[in-house]
C-alpha cells in the first residue's frame, strides 16, 4: 500500500544516527564546489549547500510532524538546489541527489523508485555528456547513490515492521483482555446462576420446615452456609481462572439441588463413559441445565443421559414458556463450539425442555 503523505519516521538514536550520517553528502558537495568554483560562483556554492543540509533537517521535523512545514514543499527547494548546485560542484552535486532521493523513497515507495532510476541515469550521462567537466561516466556517484538509497529504504522498512508488530500486540493484547472478561462474566453467570438458584430453593424449604417445628431445617441451614462458602470459592477460581467443575460433582450437586426444589431426578451414577477431556464440559451442560430446570420449568421429573459424546437434559415441565434463552444459553454455545461440538435446546416431545450437546 502506497504511502500518500509523509509517514512517522522512527524515533530514537537509530533514526537520529541514520539522518546525521546523510548529512555526510553535502560536505563531500562542498568539496566539489571548492574543486571546481572559485570567488563569488563558490560562496554560491556553498550557501546552496548549507541551505540544502537546513532543509533537509528540517523534511526531517517535518516528517515527523514536529513542525508545520510542507514537506513536499521542501522537497522541492532541495530538488531546485540539486539542480542550482550542479554547474558548480560537477559531478560532486549528484551526492545531494542521493539524499533528495532517500529521503523521498522513505515516504512515497513508487515515487522514490521511479526519482531513483532517473537520477542514477543522469549521475552517468550528465558528467560525460557535459564536456567541460572533462569527467567520464559517473560510476561512484550512480552506485553511491544506490546503495544510499537501498539502505535507507531497507531502514524505513523495518521501521514500518516494527510498526505493525506493535500495533498487532497491542491488538493481541485488547483482544486476550476482550476475552478473558468474556470468560470471567460466563463463568460467573453460570457459577452463580446455579449457587444462587440452590441457595434460594434450601432457604425457602429451610423456612417452611422452621415453620413446622422440623428438626431438618437446622440442617438445611448447613447446607445453604456450605453452599454460599462453596459460591464464595467459586467466583475466587473464576477471576482467577483455575475452576474446578467436574461431571461427577455437578450431577451430585444437581440432585440436591433438585431435591430442594421439589423435582424427582434420574441421574447418571456414574461418568466412566465420558472421556476425560469433555467431563469439564458436561459438567458445565450438566450444571446449566439443572439450574434451568429448578429456576424455570416447574417440572416434577428430569433426567440426564450421558454418552460417551453427549449428553441431554431432559424435564416435563411447561416447555418454552419456562426455560431462559439468554446469557445462560449463549455462554453454553460458546462452550460446545469452542469444543468443536452444537447445542439442541427446545421443547421436548409430549411436553417439557430438552437441552441436548453433541461433540
């Protein structure tokens, strides 16, 4: 892609050493002027040379906007003096054409190419074809002014490397930060939809056993402690990244969960057919499901199946009208698709919610 202004050069002691050194070609100009310009035709010479190094310092300010110069204005000051200098420095005037074109190859690739080719041209014909030089073809101001050239442009390509690899970590960095959020607000929808849910459905029952006189609600206050110091831990492991959910925990969990809330539960007894890799993973089905199906289906009955790569939630409560499909749902998809697998979750057949994850 074609630059069309002035581009930020690279700050720094690389660029600052690289712009000094250049300043090199106008002294070796200065000597061709002593060479060959004597009395007034040689202080012309050599204000045209101290007026092309100060415009050359100064495209260089300009470049990088410390100054509200034109710099393609200055480019052609320094062009027009190049061409004021040759009658008086010969052949040594084509060193200010090699700064002219590096500077311009530098901000503009095709600009500066096509100024290269015609300046090497002329540094070889001009001394030759000009007689009363008595210079032949100009080979070290030619190949002077290409290595000169390809340096700095090999210089302003790394320059613009650099560039772009900062500015793609720090892409990389926005987005790892976009997605360790997202992470941590699934986790904690998921964590404490289910914790919360549990939490609700123990304290309504631990009352209403209060109300009774039960012995038992001293026990469903335990386990609602329990639960809100197990939910404490949780949101702790999901900030910090290390969560510890597992088939064979959530499926225990799920059956008290639905105990509390009143709902018969056939569950899986054990997980041994489910590889290692997706137990964490059904874990989470396992979990957003059941706490759907306490919150929302008013079911009397939910079942699990387990294979060795699916599983299904299954209840016979009020179907559609009960079951979320938001935060929840969303984050159980970004989940299963990450593992490579697809979400089925609608109304079942005759009636209820059934949440099914293939891989």
């Amino acid at each position: 892609m074609e630059a069309t202004e002035p581009v930020r050069w690279v700050r720094g002691w690389r660029r600052s050493a690289l712009a000094t050194g250049m300043l090199v070609y106008p002294l070796i100009t200065a000597i061709g002027v002593r060479q060959y310009s004597h009395g007034a035709a040689a202080v012309a010479g050599y204000a045209i040379v101290i007026v092309f190094a100060v415009a050359y310092v100064l495209s260089g300010a300009a470049a990088v906007r410390e100054l509200p110069v034109p710099y393609w204005s200055l480019a052609g000051v320094m062009f027009a003096l190049f061409l004021a200098s040759l009658p008086l420095a010969h052949e040594n005037a084509f060193f200010l054409a090699a700064v002219l074109v590096s500077m311009v190859v530098m901000v503009h690739r095709r600009a500066g190419l096509v100024l290269l080719v015609v300046t090497v041209l002329a540094s070889l014909v001009v001394p030759w074809a000009v007689r009363p030089w008595h210079a032949g073809v100009g080979w070290v101001p030619a190949l002077t002014i290409v290595f000169t050239v390809l340096t700095v442009y090999a210089f302003a390509e790394l320059a613009r490397a650099n560039l772009a690899l900062v500015e793609a970590r720090a892409d990389v960095a926005r987005l790892a930060s976009e997605a360790e959020r997202s992470r941590i607000a699934r986790d904690l929808h998921d964590l404490l939809g289910h914790s919360l849910t549990a939490i609700t459905l123990k304290s309504g029952l631990a009352r209403r056993l209060a109300a009774t006189g039960s012995e038992r609600a001293l026990t469903e206050i335990t386990e609602v402690e329990l639960l809100s110091r197990q939910a404490l831990g949780e949101v702790r492991a999901a900030i910090t990244g290390y969560r510890d959910v597992t088939l064979a925990g959530e499926l225990a969990r799920g059956r008290e969960l639905l105990r509390a809330a009143g709902v018969t539960a056939d569950l899986p007894t054990a997980v041994d057919q489910v590889d290692g890799p997706h137990q964490e993973l059904f874990g989470w089905v396992v979990r957003e499901g059941l706490t759907n199906v306490a919150r929302h289906a008013r079911a009397t009955q939910c079942t699990v199946t387990l294979t060795a790569t699916s599983v299904e939630v299954r209840d016979n409560g009020v179907g559609s009208a009960g079951h979320p499909t938001g935060n929840g749902l969303n984050g159980l998809r970004e989940r299963v698709a990450a593992a490579g697998g697809h979400v089925e979750a609608g109304p079942a057949t005759p009636n209820g919610w059934r949440l099914l994850v293939r891989l």
